[in-house]
C-alpha cells in the first residue's frame, strides 16, 4: 500500500449534474473529504445547466424528480419547467457544500491509469491524480448533428437544442425543426405563437401520450403543507415512482398485454382529436408504444393543427444556402433551422480518452459495442465507476433513483479500497461476460428489440439497455457480490 490513511485516498468525479452531486454527497456523508469534482459548465446541473431551448421541462413528476434525501416540492408546475430544477440542483449543491470541491469549467480529456491510480489531463493542460474516478459524466452530452449534406451552407441561424442561444429571436421568422423526439415536442408548441412559420421535417412518427391528470399549477397551499410534512412528501415521491415503475415494467415486460393497450387507447384518443385525417396519418407511429422512449404532451397536436405549422414527411436531399431541399425536389425557404436530433447516447464519457490497464484504450474496449457490468465498472479498468454507463435501465423512469441505486452500488466496492482492505478493484471479465450472456439472451424478448430503431439500441442494432424490469434492476444493486470482481 501507498502509506496514505484510508481517509486520505483520492477520489476525482467527473461531472457535476444529478450523479457527480449524488457521489459527492454520499462520499462526504461517508467522512471521504479528499474529493475533487470536475465540471465543463460554470454552474452544477449537468443537462439541465446546458440544455435551455424553449419548453424545455420534465416529464418524470417534479417531486419524484429529486434524490430520495432531499425531496422538495419547490416546483409551480407538477411536471417542472428546466428553470426550477436548475434551481434545485443548486439548492442541493449549496446546502450540502459542494462547489467548494468543484474546478468549474474544466473538462477532462484524458484518463490513464498508470501504478494503481489515475493520471487525469484536462482540456487546458492541468493534470491531476486519484485513487478512484467516477464518471458522472451523464448520456446527454455530446449533441447528435445530422449527417445531412449542406448542413453548414445554410446562411440563416442553425442551431441544436442542446446548445441553444438564448439571444436567438424567432419572432416573425421561418423556422424548420429537424427531429421529432422529447424535445420538438416541447420545442414546437412553446415557439408556434411566435414565429411567422414553422416547417417540421419528420423521419418517424412518436407516440405522445398525454400526461396522467395532466400537468396542472400546484397551489400554494399544497406545497406549504408538504413543506411542514417531509413524511409526507417523501411517501408522495415513493408513490409516484411506484406508479412509473408499474407503466414501465408492464410495457416491458409484456408488450403485447394491457399496459401497452392502455398506453396505445390513450394515444390514439389524442390522435383521433386531430381533425385533418392527412395530418392525423403522418403524425401515426407504425411501431408498438415503448419501443422507443414514450413522449408525454398535451400540447404538441394543438401547436402542429396551427394554421403556421406544416408537418413535411418528404425525406430531406439537402440544405441549401436558404433552406431544405426535399427529395421530391421541393424546396422549403427558411430564415432559421433548429436541430431537434438529441444527443450521442453511446458516448458515455467519450471524447474523453481513457486508457486502462496496459495503456488499453476504452474506444478499443468499446469497438465491438459499449457494455459495463451492472452498468458501473469496465473490465480492465480498476478503480474506475461508472452512473448510467452502458447496461443501465434508460427508460421513462427518473434517472435519479437509478443513479442513487448504482451509486450505493459501487460505493460498497469503492469502500474496499478507501478503507484500505485492497488498492484495486474491478470486475472480473469472467463474470462481466456471463453478465452480458444474461442480457443478451433477454433483450430479443424486450419492446425494444421489437422493430424501430432508437438510441435503445447499440451500434449492432442490440438493445444494450437493462432488459428486465426497473424492480429487478433495483433489487439486484443492494449489495455487490465480490465474488464478481478481482480485488489486489
């Protein structure tokens, strides 16, 4: 051993949205001060910190979108606007004293792992070292631009959702959306009274479903009362996540059985409210519910039946100095285009370069398809944790608790080598391939295997997500079993 006190180890986390916070939180909780937490944004918050495009909100139920040790029921709206749960990300950071241990705007660009610890660079040159990393560094990361040719000849604003300008002013303007995901749905209703003209360039219909009881104002008087009842409050969160999980898992679980009929009923009774039956037709997904991420909107059908909203299904040739050329050869003149087209969710920490054991490169690792053991630790890679790596439940379920529950995971293991009980732990390839056995005969069975294609799915077109229910997921990351993993 190095001679260090077990308190004295080092511990360096990347990213400082929900799951760096969460880590962070639990490992000074656990009298592991010798934390450093590197952010490429200037405030905490991850996504919600980068992401600020028109309508941008949750659709997990606000007070369930919180860690389970600091519910709050600080939020106007039952599913929040993104401007209260920044708020509330920074509420947590400065309750529990965070940005004292966070390097702000410092992004990590390498991370090597050379004589039991791990050598870290940064995108300015400085250079750190640690016993143990955490990549907390979120799947929403790295913005998915559209291999569309011209797409820099366009003369007039482009911009991706996930790198909005804030300055940019719509009013009276001939804007195209390109995607038709989570986010145009937020997107288009929150800009159609605006703008003079909003063209939508469709690939694949979504279903949207509208949201349970709606997305009603939360009175005042609500909320002081939950202030006053943390019990209260915090039974009212396990309800509501109780209730996710049951839609979740049903989908899942039996795709041809009631909760996908439900969930379809609901959906097609919005659809059926659509008068032009051209438009009702194009907006109509030829998939099962669930096969992709399912969309929640009581808004999107009234913005797209506005009398400036065309809906374009003709596939995109090109885009020229001044708009969208069709493949029918049509040509739409537009003063602005928004890329709706979501994020590079197999990127995990990439561009980051990690090398492991040997000098190993992860993108070597990597090559034939993404995978983790239980979602937190990489063959060949000790000492190195993963939040919401590849395997992980990625479904309309909060994010949130599954981070928490892989965190109180991996902090088992992390334990081993903070208390000094062994200088490196990671899983044994052995166990991670019986792991990635077990998945890979389930995932055919999945909604997800069933026939779209999502970011469900890993380059091999192989769902690469947790195949069994939420509930199983969780029951399975109580307690690790160290018969899984090489301990020196």
């Amino acid at each position: 051993m190095d001679g260090l006190k077990p308190k004295d180890k080092r511990i360096i986390i990347v990213g400082a949205g929900f799951s760096g916070m969460g880590c962070a939180i639990k490992l000074l909780e656990a009298g592991h001060k010798n934390i450093t937490i590197y952010e490429k944004n200037a405030k905490v918050g991850g996504t919600w910190e980068t992401n600020r495009y028109p309508g941008l909100s949750c659709d997990v139920p606000a007070i369930a979108y919180t860690f389970s040790f600091e519910r709050s029921c600080e939020f106007s709206h039952r599913y929040s606007p993104s401007s209260e749960i920044r708020a509330y990300c920074q509420m947590v950071s400065d309750k529990y004293g965070l940005e004292k241990y966070i390097q702000f705007q410092k992004e990590i660009e390498e991370a090597n792992f050379v004589d039991s610890q791990w050598h870290l660079k940064t995108t300015d040159g400085n250079h750190d070292v640690a016993d143990i990393v955490i990549m907390a560094t979120g799947v929403l990361r790295n913005p998915n631009y559209p291999d569309i040719e011209g797409l820099y000849r366009f003369k007039g604003d482009l911009v991706h959702t996930g790198q909005w300008d804030e300055s940019l002013d719509l009013t009276g303007k001939r804007v195209g959306v390109i995607g038709t995901g989570a986010t145009c749905t937020q997107l288009v209703p929150a800009i159609i009274d605006d703008v003079a003209s909003l063209t939508l360039f469709q690939r694949t219909a979504q279903w949207v479903a509208p949201f349970d009881g709606g997305n009603p104002r939360v009175p005042e008087e609500q909320r002081d009362k939950l202030r006053n009842n943390p019990e209260a409050l915090s039974t009212l969160a396990a309800g509501m996540l109780e209730k996710i999980e049951l839609l979740v898992d049903g989908i899942l679980v039996d795709k041809t059985g009631r909760t996908t009929a439900a969930i379809k009923g609901r959906c097609d009774e919005r659809l059926a409210e659509i008068e032009d039956p051209e438009l009702r037709e194009k907006l109509t997904p030829n998939y099962e519910p669930g096969c992709k991420r399912l969309i929640w909107s009581e808004v999107f059908y009234p913005a797209m039946q506005k009398d400036n909203a065309h809906l374009e299904t003709n596939g995109i040739e090109c885009i020229e100095e001044n708009g969208v050329r069709l493949k029918s050869g049509e040509f739409c003149e537009l003063d602005i285009i928004i890329l709706a087209t979501g994020y590079k969710m197999h990127d995990y920490m990439r561009p980051m370069k990690v090398r492991g054991e040997n000098g190993t490169l992860l993108d070597d690792t990597w090559a034939d398809g993404e995978f983790a053991h239980r979602g937190v630790m990489i063959p060949g890679y000790p000492n190195m944790f993963t939040v919401m790596g590849p395997n992980s439940p990625l479904t309309n379920f909060s994010v949130i608790e599954v981070a928490e529950w892989q965190i109180g995971y991996f902090l088992q293991l992390a334990e081993l080598v903070l208390n000094g009980s062994a200088q490196t732990v990671m899983p044994d390839p052995k166990s991670t391939q019986e792991f990635d056995e077990t998945l890979s005969e389930a995932t055919p069975n999945t909604i997800w295997a069933s026939g779209c294609n999502s970011y469900y799915l890993d380059q091999n077109g192989m769902p690469n997500v947790w195949p069994g229910t939420v509930v199983s997921y969780r029951e399975s990351m109580q307690t690790p079993n160290v018969n899984e993993y090489i301990l020196k």
